[in-house]
C-alpha cells in the first residue's frame, strides 16, 4: 500500500467510526427522552390526568422510526409495528382534538 491508500483507508474508518458513535448517541439520547416522557406518562395517569398528548408523541416516532427501517430493511416486524403505531398516532390525535372540543 502507499501513503495515499493508507490515508484514504484510515479516513474512512474515521468516517466510519464517527457514523457509528453518532448513531449510538442519538440511541441513547432517545432511551433518555423516552424514560422521562414515560415518567411524565405514569405521573399523569397517577393524578387521573390525559396522556393522549404524550402518547401521540412517542407513538408519532415510532411509526416513523418502523416505518423506515421497514423501507430500508423490508422486515414485515417493522411493517407491523409502523401500521400499529400508525392507528396508535390516529387515536391518540383524535383524542387530543376531543380534548380540546374540535372533534
């Protein structure tokens, strides 16, 4: 190998390795937002208080997460789960709109 391959080939892992660390920080960012927004979730339904909003949320990024896995993997487990979010997203939407007395 000469110096220009061996340059390239380590700019590339560095690529590589950047993708992967971004990827799990936003994992874990995720995993934070989802624990404090299921503690917000158990405080309400605790004092009998609505949850739709909170479940809109969770489930609006959900169906999209499913959703484009289930485009870029084609796993029918993703499908599923995006459609059933999906229905989750619409229930919970009509719900809020009932809350506020537009539907």
């Amino acid at each position: 190998m000469d110096k220009q391959e061996i340059l390239k080939k380590a700019r590339k892992e560095q690529d590589e390795r950047e993708k992967v660390i971004k990827t799990y920080a936003f994992r874990i960012g995720w995993i934070g937002v989802v624990l404090v927004t299921l503690f917000i979730l158990v405080l309400r339904m605790l004092n009998k208080e609505t949850v739709s909003d909170i479940l809109l949320i969770l489930m609006t990024q959900l169906a999209a997460a499913s959703f484009y896995q289930y485009s870029n993997i084609h796993n029918k487990k993703h499908l599923v789960t995006g459609v059933i979010s999906l229905v989750a997203v619409a229930l919970n939407f009509a719900a809020l709109l009932s809350q506020y007395g537009v539907y």
